[in-house]
C-alpha cells in the first residue's frame, strides 16, 4: 500500500472525533476538496493550530499531494530554520528533557514501519481506535495515521474504543470509560505495576522507541522487548544507539538515543531508563526509572516521579515528587523502605496536586526540577 493511502473505503467509519463522523468515501472526499482549497505554503501545510478531525484530512492531504505537513505544538513551535526537500511530517521532541527540537521525516519512515507495528498490536479494520492525546505528540499521530492506513476508525470516544493508545498514567483512567476495549497500546514511558494492574483484563503492548527513531522495539506483556527486525542496536558506554530506517532525516546512521539499555539473547532489548536520569548517591548508581516503577506499585500513588538533588556528602540524594490518592505520604515512605535498597530510598518527599507533564503525558523532568529547587 502506497504511503498515505487510507486503509478503507466506502461507508466504513474512518473518523469519530469531536462529534464528526466521516466515512472513509467521506474522507476521500475531504482529502480531494482540501487539494483544491488550499495551496501549501513555501513550507507545505500547516496542521498544528487545526481541530484533530480537521488536522487528520490536513496530513492526509499533504501526504496524497506529496508536500510536507507541520504537526506541531502550537504552544511551544520549535525554531525550524529548513525544510528537507524529502520531508512529509515536521513535527518536534516532546520536549521532556528540554525545549522541543524540530524534526523532519518522510512519510516511508513511519508509512514502512506499519506492517511490522500491525503484526504485533493486531489492530484489524474492525477496531475503534481511541486517541487519548494531541496529534503534535508524535506517538497519538502515528497511531492515528496507522489506523487509518489499516481501514480502522480513530475516535475520542472511549465508550465504544476497542484499542488504545495511551501512556501509562492514562491508561490507568481509560480503562474506567473504555468498557469494550481489547487492546492498550503503551508508549512514552514504561507500564508500572498499577498500570498493568488496571488493565489486567486488556492484551497490553508495549512499544519503545522516540521522536528520532521511531518504532524500536516491541512486546506483548508480559514478553520481553524485542527489536523490530530492520532495526538494529548497539551499546555503546551503557547507552543505547539505533541503527533504523525510520529515523528521522539528517540522524546519524547510529543514533544515540540517551537511554541506559541492555541487549539480550534474540534480540531482547532492556531500557533501564534515560542517561540523564541516573542519579549517583555516593558512588551507587541509581536509575529514576527503576525507583518510579517500584513506588508506582504502592497502593494510592496515582504518579510519581523522582530526581537527584544535590548533597554536600553524598553528591547526590532522591527526591521524590509524589501524587496520592488516600494514603499518607508517612505510609508510602514506609513502604519504599521495604521495597528499595538504601541509596534507592528518597531521601526527600514533596507531595503534589499534579506532576509537570509534556503534553505527550510524559513527565518533564526539567520543569519538575525547577518546581522543586
């Protein structure tokens, strides 16, 4: 199937959003009046500032016309100086660790990665696939363009959702509306236990990977992860580099993509967390990751996120910044101490209303810093 090309046709339903439902004979049509309405700028189109229905019938446009489309977020537009003359997508870094960077991509990138993400999600032309974010995270478009390119419907409706596509601390709330759902999808960071818990009835996927590179490697919980078959790794000083054909244009042929990890037997992959978030206490190496997984499991922690923080003796100690539903800070202290090594344990616990996200659900640890200075 030809890069861009819509998966369904006829009275089929290919867009629920917003109260709008167009069939894919529909889409087709608003795709061809969007070609004749509006020429592309020097830059191609811009779908950043448009309603999700409308932006989709956007990138869908650029895609059958062959210009370049920006996807990105409004509120933080990064400073793009060029556009590659192969580019489709012009999207952004969530911006987790830092302000987001202007990424360029051809739509073979994502576009020749479908197959492989349809062998292991199983998501079929029957699905109702529920979106539970903005298009400018790269992670809620390219689910939303794989759906498309598979005949299903995209939706924001989660009552009649049947895949999903979420971070872990929104799938925790989606599975409470979301009745005939079958299948998560999870991305961003990795499923904690709660997580999973909640959706414990599901087929979960995992899939990792980033703005840069794209599709990485997959798994069916509780499987280990495993490299997608034309991606190829290596470790280099405990971080992780990609050799892909879904990077982005101008990535080096081995990309760092910042994240401690560990390659296995046949293929496994383990992603022990970002480099910048090992967090030394006197000399122990201690990943933020591995710690927000283990305090993600106690009973009343909606979400947790942890950080070093100076120490005149240790170098380094943990904070951690806690969201709790029903349960005392004291008690959740507690608990750590029994789950954690010593170097492990935060030191220092900061309870809060709403944890500093990117609006692809991800935690920003530069901004959560700053909050806790």
């Amino acid at each position: 199937m030809p890069s861009g090309a819509l998966g369904g046709a006829g009275g089929t339903p290919a867009l629920d959003i917003d109260g709008r439902v167009l069939t894919y004979a529909g889409l087709d049509r608003a795709v061809d009046r969007w070609i004749d309405r509006y020429e592309p700028g020097p830059a191609g189109y811009d779908a950043s500032t448009l309603p999700p229905a409308e932006a989709l019938v956007c990138v869908c446009a650029a895609a059958r016309r062959g210009v370049p489309v920006a996807v990105e977020d409004p509120a933080a537009r990064p400073a793009r100086t060029r556009v590659p003359d192969s580019a489709y997508l012009l999207v952004a870094t969530s911006g987790s660790t830092g302000r987001p960077r202007p990424l360029a991509r051809t739509a073979a990138s994502w576009y020749d990665s479908f197959p492989a993400f349809t062998a292991v999600t199983g998501v079929t032309a029957a699905d109702r696939v529920l979106l539970t974010g903005p298009l400018h995270a790269t992670m809620h478009l390219f689910g939303a363009l794989h759906a498309l390119w598979c005949g299903a419907c995209v939706t924001d409706d989660p009552r009649d959702a049947t895949v999903v596509h979420a971070v872990p601390a929104v799938l925790r709330e989606v599975v409470r509306t979301a009745p005939a759902l079958r299948t998560a999808i999870v991305a961003g960071i990795a499923p904690d236990p709660g997580a999973l818990a909640a959706a414990g009835h599901l087929r979960v996927i995992e899939y990792y990977g980033s703005s840069e590179v794209s599709l990485v490697a997959a798994r069916r919980v509780p499987e280990p992860l495993r490299l997608f078959d034309e991606v190829d790794a290596e470790i280099r000083d405990g971080l992780l580099h990609i050799r892909s054909p879904y990077t982005v244009l101008g990535a080096p042929e081995w990309f760092c993509v910042g994240d401690l990890a560990v390659l296995g037997d046949d293929r496994a992959l383990e992603v022990r967390g970002r480099g910048e978030a090992v967090i030394n206490v006197g000399g122990t190496t201690v990943v933020a990751e591995d710690v927000e997984r283990v305090l993600g499991g106690i009973d009343g922690v909606v979400a947790v996120a942890v950080i070093g923080s100076a120490h005149a003796g240790f170098g380094e100690t943990i904070t951690a910044a806690v969201q709790l539903d029903g349960v005392e800070i004291g008690d959740v202290r507690r608990r750590a101490r029994g789950l954690l090594s010593r170097e492990a344990v935060p030191r220092r616990w900061v309870r809060v209303g709403e944890l500093p996200t990117t609006t692809a659900g991800k935690v920003a640890r530069g901004r959560l810093k700053d909050l806790l200075a």
